[in-house]
C-alpha cells in the first residue's frame, strides 16, 4: 500500500525546514504510533523502517518517550535464550 500526504504549501515548507527528509519522518511517526497503541509489533516496526535490528528500534523507541511492551513471557524467553547459549548459568 503507498500512502500520498497531500499537504498545503506553508506546512510542508515549515516542515521540511525542521525535517529534511519529510518522507522519513512521517513514516517513522506512523510506525511509533502503530507500535504505542498495540497496532503493530517490534518486528513489524523493525521492518516497516528498515532497520537491521531490534535495539534500533529500541532506540527509536525511546528517542519517542515509548515504552517497550515487554512480557513477563518475553523476560523467561531471553533468560533461557542466555543460559543456552551460556551467557547465564543453568538453574
């Protein structure tokens, strides 16, 4: 799907003045604000802008003053990812 902004002369000049490249941040705008109200996920965020990995987006993230939505789940996952690969002793 494309998306086309059709914006009136004088809000596209102030915001380019603020934002050189005007495309990115409108998409980087949508993609935060997917992510904050549950819309989209970290992966589809991470696609959405292009980015190589999920710290980018974490980065992102909290340029933007949003929390992650980490789970309990999510926590056990990492935590038994590490202990397999021997980042953290076994239980």
């Amino acid at each position: 799907m494309q998306v086309t902004l059709d914006l009136p002369d004088d809000i596209s000049e102030a915001l380019q003045g603020r934002w050189p490249d005007l495309a990115k941040q409108a998409l980087e705008a949508l993609a935060v604000e997917g992510y904050r109200t549950g819309a989209l996920t970290e992966n589809q965020v991470r696609r959405l802008l292009g980015l190589e990995s999920r710290f980018e987006v974490h980065a992102i993230l909290k340029d933007h003053r949003v929390p992650l939505q980490y789970t309990e789940s999510d926590l056990e996952d990492d935590l038994a990812a590490h202990r397999e690969i021997g980042i953290l002793r076994q239980r």
